[in-house]
C-alpha cells in the first residue's frame, strides 16, 4: 500500500480548493482534490517543513486569522511526518551529491524530499526543482495536472 507526502503546493490547493465552490477553483485545485478523493485507504501525509511553509504563508498575508484555521483544519485530516535525525543526515549525504555535480536544490525542498524517502512515501509535487534530485531518488507524481485515462 504507498503513501503520499504532500509538497507545500498540494497542500495549498487542496487547502485553498476546498473552501471554494468548485466553479471558482483553480485547475491545479481541481485536479488536486480529484485525485485526493481519490485516495480511498492509502496514506496521506505532510511534513513539518510544509507546515512551516504554510505559517510564513500566513504571516505574509492580511488575512492570517482565517489562513491558521485552514491549516488547522488541514491538519486535522492530514497526519505530519517529523523531521528525524535520518532525514537531517541523509539531507546532508544528498546536498552533497547535488552540489558536486553542479545542480542547486533549495534545502526545504531537500529536506521534503528525504522524509518522503526515509517513511517510503511517493512525493506529490508540482515544483520542477525537484527534478535536480539523484535519479530514482524517491518516486514523484503530480495531482495537480489532470490525470489521462
């Protein structure tokens, strides 16, 4: 049974989508919410990097308040995954491969990365940069396109 790590974007469509009527959601939400209602019994999870994405986002914003209750009542539904001490080192082992051979990843997206690959999880996640990870690094998919039959 696979599980799903949730990049910050997927968590702010499916967050910001499903306080909209769905005429007024944007694509990438609509796409993001069909494929999470999708998900029947495999597990769905975020971290706490993007929980900590998510708070900046609502600091940054006029209406914080109502931002706080979305990401509590997101997080109500959506277990998150702790950073451990193997995510911080194998961070730090994978940094290092990506910088010697000349690529950039910003450390947040890393750090998303290695709690996906240390619990197994698939990364959801509609950021290119993940593409600068070593090949086969932990399996990717992105809901936030509509799926092809």
């Amino acid at each position: 049974m696979p599980a799903y790590l949730l990049d910050t974007n997927h968590c702010s469509y499916l967050m910001n989508g499903k306080q909209k009527q769905p005429q007024y959601r944007k694509p990438q939400e609509t796409n993001a919410i069909a494929r999470y209602q999708g998900i029947t019994t495999d597990p769905v999870y975020m971290c706490e990097v993007s929980l900590s994405e998510l708070c900046l986002g609502a600091e940054k914003s006029p209406h914080f308040v109502s931002i706080y209750q979305r990401i509590s009542a997101f997080r109500s539904i959506t277990p998150c995954l702790p950073v451990s001490s193997d995510c911080w080192e194998l961070h730090g082992k994978v940094k290092w491969e990506i910088l010697k051979s000349g690529r950039k990843m910003g450390d947040f997206d890393l750090l998303i990365a290695c709690v996906a690959k240390k619990y197994g999880c698939i990364l959801v996640t509609n950021d290119g940069n993940f593409s600068n990870l070593p090949a086969g690094f932990v399996p990717i998919e992105n809901w936030s396109v509509a799926s092809t039959p």
